[in-house]
C-alpha cells in the first residue's frame, strides 16, 4: 500500500440524482428512495419470474440525472450501466479540477491521460442488453442478434465506454465480485498507482436494475417487501426484524492520484486511502453466506492496523437487510474488536438500496464530514449481533479514519481505510 493515494474527486449518480450534495442530503435524511418497476416481460413472463407486487419496488436512476454529463449522441449507442458509468466518471473528473475534453485532461499531461487506469466493479453487467439479445437469438434465431447489442452485453463494456469517452487509455479491468466489487476495485485502482504504471486513476462501480433481475432476487427471496401489499418495502440493517434487502441501481467513480500530484495541481483531496484489504470466507456456498466471521475478524483486524494506530472513527457497513448476510457483518465486526467497543456504525444501503456503488461513495463523504441519519427502519437491536447503528445526527467527535467494510454471498470480503484529508 503506497501511503500517497488520494481521493481527489467523486462522480455519482443514482435514485437520489446526480451529484455529492443529493447524495448527502439523502444520507442525512435517512429515507429511501423507491419506486415500482413494471412486471418483467419477454422472456421473464414466459418463465413465469414476473415479481410478486409487493417485491417491485427499487431504486432507479432518472434519465435526466444524466443528460448533463452524457453527449446526446454517445448516449444513443451504450447500454444504460455504460451511460451511468461515463456519467459518474466525468463528474469525478470535474470534481477533481480536470476536464476531458479531446482526450485531454486539464493541469495533466497527455502522458499521464494516456496511461491512467480505469477499474470498474458490476455484480451483474448489462442485464437489459443481455437479455434483448438473447431473445433476438432465441426467438428469430442467431442471425438476427445485433451486433451494436453484442458489444455492449459484456460486464466490461461500462469500464471501455468509460475510457473512451475520457482518453484514458492505462489499464482496463472489470471486477464482478457481488457487494465486494466496489472496494476491490478500489483496492486495484490503488495497486495501479502503486506499482507506478499509472499517475491517475477511475475506480468504482456500476449497475442497473431491471424487472428479470428483480424477478430473480424475488424469486430467491433475498428482497424487502412492503408491511401491505403495494405498500414500499423498507430495509432493516442490523434490525431484528430484518428480511432482506432493496435493490437499487447507480453509479459511483472516484479519481486517484498520488498526494504529490494533486498537491502540484493545487487540489485538496476528499481523502487519503490508508488501507485496503481482502480475504475469503471458504465456509460460504457458492450463492450464501458463510460462517467464518473469527477468519474475516483477524483479516479485518489487520487492515485496521495496517492503516496506522488501529483506531477507526465511523464504520461505513456493507449490512443491507439480509438476513445472514448482515449477521456476518457484525459478527465479523464484532471479531475485529473483540471485547473493545465498535466505533459508530453507519449502513447506507438501508437509504441507498443494493449494489450501484453507493457504499463507496457514502464511504467517501463520510471521510469529508457528511452527517448521517438514522438507519433506515432500524427498530429493536437483534441480540445475536450486538451492532445498534448510528441513531442520526453529527458523530460525538471528529471522524479521522473511516472504515468501509462489504462482504458477498460466494465469501468474497473486502476493506477500506479511509482518512480525512
């Protein structure tokens, strides 16, 4: 880990609107925001995963949240993770005091530009895409599959489209690691930097949600439902009565450069990475959650220690209303500390839904002092894991070092460490 990486700008787009102020005043609010989806057709209505009514509900990203940073006739030829992707991507890059406009990135060399990494996460890649093409093959046969449809079916079509549009032109990589994805991009991106074969770098994550995609969560029941039928469901993090989570859709993408670089560009940086870190739970199924929460607590003590003194001001958790999935959360959290108290816990993806990378930005304004409120429908602690949330409001002291934490069904975990500038 270079101890020199820094967060200079953050791109973000989701259900909430475009930007870091919507995204903060929806944190501090404490409220979701959802809305139905249509019954999935086409192939979904034929297979008969149309979702229930009380599981339609997600959280979905307006068109006109990004018409100002997506060129009307790029626009037309990408899938909609791509279009979000590219959104949030140039926004980071504003965000950082540069523009790329011509390939070229202002205060930045073309060098630099030519070689700068881009390392986005999606847990599930274009679904709509994927699934429009499949039933041009299915239905007319292969010779009717659209090739324009084909090239931006793959999960890495987001990442290019991404470095086509801004000229950077350094390492492309794609990770699909679930809920972990954000994070280990992130931890890549870093790694780019380190290793010197980049000066700059995009990192996050991207994906949307669609009515096939909803009818699968639902028919796995991993979803919220609604107290009433037709009724918006609520996550519960941590909460007792937890029973699953909300899916959402979105883009997050932050800019890396070295501390030395953007103190050349005269930039202030949002925060500094101090630590990243990874393991895998091996007790977990190929699509569950798992049991090794004392192996996921060493791996996660760690990263803390690694980041510095060990002492962490805010834990920014990955729990979303999973059943399982959040009682590996606190369990593994609780493992970390031991007998010590947990700092205050967030969970932002009680507001902000699953998947989209709303985590990683959350993490970020959590590093620049955003206050936040209440989890969402969080009302009696579940005894078995001994993690109460953050009530709402400003923290009881300075928040320094932030911790980001997501684990993934399949035992993929990751970490972190963020640090106030």
């Amino acid at each position: 880990m270079s101890p020199g990486v820094v967060i200079t700008g953050l791109g973000a787009v989701g259900p909430w609107g475009a930007g870091r102020e919507p995204l903060a005043d929806r944190l501090e609010s404490g409220r979701a925001s959802l809305s139905p989806l249509p019954a999935a057709g086409g192939l979904a209505e034929r297979r008969r995963l149309s979702p229930r009514p009380r599981a339609a509900w997600a959280g979905q990203v307006a068109a006109e949240s990004l018409a100002p940073w997506l060129p009307a006739a790029a626009a037309r030829r990408m899938s909609r993770p791509s279009r979000m992707a590219v959104a949030a991507a140039r926004m980071a890059l504003t965000d950082a005091g540069l523009t790329a406009e011509g390939g070229g990135w202002q205060g930045v060399s073309p060098a630099a530009v030519e070689a700068a990494a881009v390392v986005l996460a999606t847990a599930y890649g274009p679904s709509s895409v994927t699934e429009e093409l499949e039933e041009q093959i299915l239905l007319q046969g292969p010779e009717a599959a659209s090739p324009a449809l084909f090239a931006e079916s793959v999960a890495n079509a987001p990442a290019a489209q991404v470095a086509r549009i801004t000229g950077a032109r350094g390492a492309n990589l794609t990770v699909t690691a679930r809920e972990a994805g954000p994070l280990l991009a992130l931890r890549q991106a870093v790694a780019e930097l380190a290793s010197g074969r980049s000066a700059l770098a995009l990192a996050g994550a991207v994906d949307e949600i669609t009515p096939l995609l909803q009818a699968v969560f639902d028919r796995f029941g991993a979803l919220a439902r609604g107290e009433r039928p037709g009724e918006a469901p609520t996550a519960r993090p941590f909460d007792r009565r937890r029973h699953g989570f909300t899916s959402s859709e979105g883009s997050a993408v932050v800019v890396l450069e070295s501390a030395e670089g953007a103190a050349a560009r005269g930039v202030r940086p949002l925060a500094r990475v101090s630590a990243c870190g990874a393991a895998f739970d091996a007790t977990a199924p190929r699509h569950g959650w798992g049991t090794g929460h004392e192996l996921l607590g060493r791996a996660l003590r760690r990263t803390v220690e690694r980041s510095g003194d060990g002492e962490v001001d805010l834990v920014v958790s990955g729990a979303a209303g999973s059943v399982a999935g959040d009682r590996l959360e606190a369990l593994s959290l609780r493992a970390a500390w031991g007998e010590a108290p947990l700092p205050p816990v967030v969970a932002p993806k009680g507001v902000l839904g699953e998947l989209g990378g709303g985590l990683l930005a959350a993490g970020v304004l959590a590093a620049v002092g955003a206050t936040f409120g209440p989890a969402a429908g969080f009302r009696e602690a579940d005894p078995e894991l001994g993690v109460v949330p953050w009530s709402g409001g400003p923290l009881p002291g300075p928040v320094h070092r932030v911790l980001l934490t997501n684990l993934a069904p399949g035992g993929t975990a990751a970490w972190v460490v963020l640090e106030a500038a």
